[in-house]
C-alpha cells in the first residue's frame, strides 16, 4: 500500500480535502491540508468563482487515530465575488459536511461528541471522551447536547400519558408518546389537568389515549377531546386486582389456614386474637370504628381489617425446611403414629432402619419435633395463597396445584374468589366482547359476599368506559412506562445538576 492509499484510508473523512503531510507532534497527529481548487458559489448571490484574493489558516481538530488526537492545520481561500452590485465583494470559502463557519471541530468529530453528551450528559461525557483522546469539558459537553436537534412533531393517531416524579412527592412532570412505536411526543412540566388539556387542544389529531387509572388525566381528556376513545392500562387493573385478593385471602385466613391440623400460636397469633376480641366486643356494643381505634389506641385501617375477619387468623410464617434423610419414610411414620400415638422414637427408629434409613437418631427426633411427620404446620402464608390464586395454572407445579386445590375448596368465598380472578384474567386478553362478558363479571363478584373485591368493581364502574376499551382494544400504556424507566436513568445521571428544559431535551432525542 502506498503513502498516498494510507492516508486516504485512515483520513478517509478528510477526502473533500487535498492532504499534504501528516507529522507527529508532541503525541499528537498534525495533518497539513488544503482545499481544492474549484470554482466555489458566493454565499450572497450564488455566483460561482476561482478567483483567489488571499489564503487563511484554519485550525480545527478531528475524530482521533490510534488513540491520539488529530489537528487539521487547513489553509482556506479567499475568493473574490465576481458579480457587479453583490453585497459580497470577498468571502472565504467553507466545506459543506466537514467544516462549519466558526467551528474548530469538523461535523463528524461534533457527531461523536454530541452523541456521547446525548447518553451520558455532562461529567461522565467528558471523563469518556477524555479516554476516547477528545478531551472536551462538561460545559462544552452539555452545549453539544443542547444543539442536537429534536425531531419533527408528529402529532400521532393513539397516545400514551403518564406522570413521573421531578422530585418524589413534590414536583411532577407528564410524558406523551406514541403508543404504536414509543416514539416521545412531548414533555410537560406538571401533572395538572390543565396542562394536560391545553397541550390536546394545541395539537388535535388524537383519537385514543391510553393511561392508567388517573382522574385528573381522564378530566383531562374528556374536557379537550370528547369524542377521544380512552384506554385503561391493563397492567394497573391487574395490579388492583392483586392487592384485592391479598386483602380478601387475609380475611379468610381462618378458613384456608385450617386445611391442616394448627400448631399452638406464638406471640403474635395470640395479639391478634385479643385485638380481634375487643373489636369485636367494642362493636358488639355499637361503638363506631373511629370510637374503636381510639379507644384501642391502633389504626383506623387496623380496625376496619379486624372488623372484617369471621374469626382471628392464624398468622404463622410457614417454615422451610430442607430435605433430610427422614423424608422417605414420612408416610411410614405417619401412619404408625396415628396407630398408636404412644409409640417410642426407638422403636421408630428401628422400623425404618429396616427399610434403610441411615439417619442418625436425633435427626429424626429433630423430625418429629418438628411436626412435620404429621404435617401439623400451617399450610402457607397470606401472600403465598395469594400468588397461587393469581398465578397461571400451566405455571404452577404439581405440589402447588394441590395446595391450591385445599386453599380454593377452604370457604365458598375462597372457591368463588379463585373463579373471580381466573375470569378476569381472561378479560385482560383484549377482544370483541369482553365488555359484555366484564359487565357479567362485576355481577358475579358483587353477588359474593368479598367486600375487597366489591370495592374494584366500584372503581371499574367509575371508570368504565376506558376499562372498557382495555379489554376490548389492543392499545395499552406499556410503552409508556418503559419511557418512565429511561427517564428514571436520565434523572439519576443529571442528579438535580440540570433543570427542567434540559431533561426534557434528553428524554424527547430520538
């Protein structure tokens, strides 16, 4: 490969020039250039020229070379304009798509540096550009960021709104995107109604909007766009939908927590059953709820969870327990301590070294102690009954089908409410008629005596006709809130260093 081959290849971005010498300098690559001589338009009046009237040095610096910087020592001409009357009369040339009028960096090094400052921002920017050997500060960093172009507002057919937190509990923003593509359509500083409405008005053209169960953006929407169809976000129904069961499961706890034989209670069951002993009395003599708490010195909430209960619940955590060498024969030791409750571990010991245990003895006096040769321990917690409720059934394994089977068959509430959520959950696979068949659904629920989940399906009749287009349309809000996540990264990199104006920029950058 020649001289000349070489550094076309490896100056390749400077090939609109004519590359007279490369040299080294102190760690650093100097290229000597110059343009080319060709006839170039006048700025003013487009009249092109060759006529030179003078030479200018330009020194600009460009993407680096192994690792080292690179500085483009440039002479520029100055031409003449030749046309009578032109404002003009001399001008120095520019290169279209190397150099721009005032920059000591070409476009393609501006390219990399504005890019890095689009992912990184304004410190961290600058520490990887000073390894990349383009040393620029943070100033510089962010000033790139800022001149990056948005791109063009395209006002789309369905729209996604959500709110994100500027400052937790204080300051809120509002993010609009495109629900089809998650491309970001705009960024508005608050949360309000009025914002929200003024931006629709500004720029018509919606047809639907997805969010989630927020009134003031559904107040929002109705005022600007009453014909708009409004899309409930299936995720957040479901998310209600879940907190309802745990409450529910927790108030029957008495029914499911009995499919095996109770252990005597600890400290804590024995609270709750006192609590739940003067609530009740305290209700039994027609005091109110709020009389309750404060007489009783808990919550108001408390007081309610109490007062639903049937009886006091028994609230163990279920111990885990690895698998020992006693498992094996648990049934042996179970039938033969059912026969005869008096029977000596010895003889136990002996019975299933027989069939070849090779355990030692305290191992299974540990096992025995423990109960769980009869299976005397509560059956699971609160919460774990719950997420079998709501876990698909292809998804469960077989021990946990069968526990499922116990804790849905424990009360007709917890059958009914084990038939509630499968149905719902075939509501959320949007299709033609799931508003009829929800319409059923809400009848059946309130038809059950579960308050929790009778207080979801005034929620869903107060928002009815977006849940109605949840399970009817394939739209949803999902895009959105992976647009909250990466906003969440932006947040955490400008740590409150940057203000609204630029957040925004970040986040609407393609």
């Amino acid at each position: 490969m020649t001289v000349d081959s070489l550094v076309g290849t490896v100056f390749s971005g400077l090939s609109a020039l004519v590359v007279e010498n490369v040299s080294e300098d102190g760690g650093i690559v100097v290229v000597t250039a110059r343009t080319r001589a060709a006839a170039v338009s006048c700025p003013v009046c487009g009249t092109e020229t060759a006529k030179v009237h003078g030479y200018h040095q330009r020194t600009v610096k460009d993407v680096p070379v192994d690792g080292r910087q690179v500085v483009v020592r440039l002479r520029v001409r100055r031409l003449v304009c030749p046309a009578l009357g032109c404002r003009r009369q001399t001008f120095r040339e520019q290169i279209p798509g190397l150099l721009e009028r005032h920059q000591r960096r070409t476009v393609r090094l501006v390219r990399q540096i504005s890019h890095v400052a689009q992912e990184l921002c304004g410190r961290a920017a600058a520490r990887l550009a000073g390894l990349l050997a383009v040393p620029v500060s943070r100033s510089t960093a962010v000033r790139r960021l800022r001149r990056l172009p948005l791109p063009r507002l395209e006002i789309p057919r369905v729209i996604g709104v959500d709110d994100f937190a500027l400052r937790r509990r204080q300051r809120y923003a509002t993010i609009i995107i495109d629900a089809e593509t998650g491309r970001r359509v705009a960024v508005l500083p608050g949360r309000d109604a009025a914002t929200l409405e003024s931006w629709l008005r500004e720029h018509p053209g919606v047809e639907v909007v997805c969010r989630d169960g927020s009134a003031t953006y559904a107040e929002a929407v109705r005022r600007a766009l009453p014909d708009a169809v409004q899309v409930s976000d299936r995720w957040h129904l479901w998310r209600n939908l879940c907190d309802k069961v745990l409450l529910e499961v927790r108030a029957h706890a008495g029914c499911w927590a009995t499919v095996n034989p109770p252990r005597p209670g600890g400290v804590h069951e024995q609270t709750t059953r006192e609590r739940w002993n003067k609530v009740h009395d305290l209700l039994g003599q027609g005091v109110g709820l709020l009389d309750c708490s404060r007489r009783l010195g808990v919550a108001l909430n408390t007081v309610k969870r109490y007062a639903r209960m049937p009886e006091p619940q028994a609230l163990r955590i279920t111990p885990t327990y690895r698998p020992t060498l006693v498992d094996p024969y648990r049934d042996h030791l179970r039938a033969r301590r059912a026969a005869d409750p008096a029977v000596p571990v010895t003889h136990l010991l002996a019975e299933i070294r027989e069939l070849g245990y090779t355990g030692s003895a305290n191992l299974l006096v540990r096992y025995l102690n423990q109960g769980r040769a009869e299976g005397d321990r509560p059956v699971t917690t609160s919460r774990h009954a719950s997420s079998l409720l709501l876990t698909k059934p292809a998804n469960l394994r077989a021990k946990d089908t069968t526990l499922l089977e116990k804790i849905a068959a424990a009360c007709p509430e917890m059958t009914a409410l084990a038939s509630l959520v499968s149905g719902f959950a075939a509501l959320l696979k949007p299709a033609a008629g799931n508003d009829v068949k929800l319409t059923e659904w809400i009848a059946q629920a309130r038809a059950v005596d579960l308050p929790h989940l009778r207080s979801l399906t005034n929620g869903i009749e107060i928002d009815r006709s977006a849940v109605d287009g949840a399970v009817t349309l394939p739209y949803h809000n999902g895009r959105t809130e992976g647009v909250n996540t990466r906003t969440k990264r932006i947040m955490r990199q400008l740590h409150g260093r940057a203000g609204f104006n630029l957040l925004r920029h970040r986040i609407l950058l393609p």
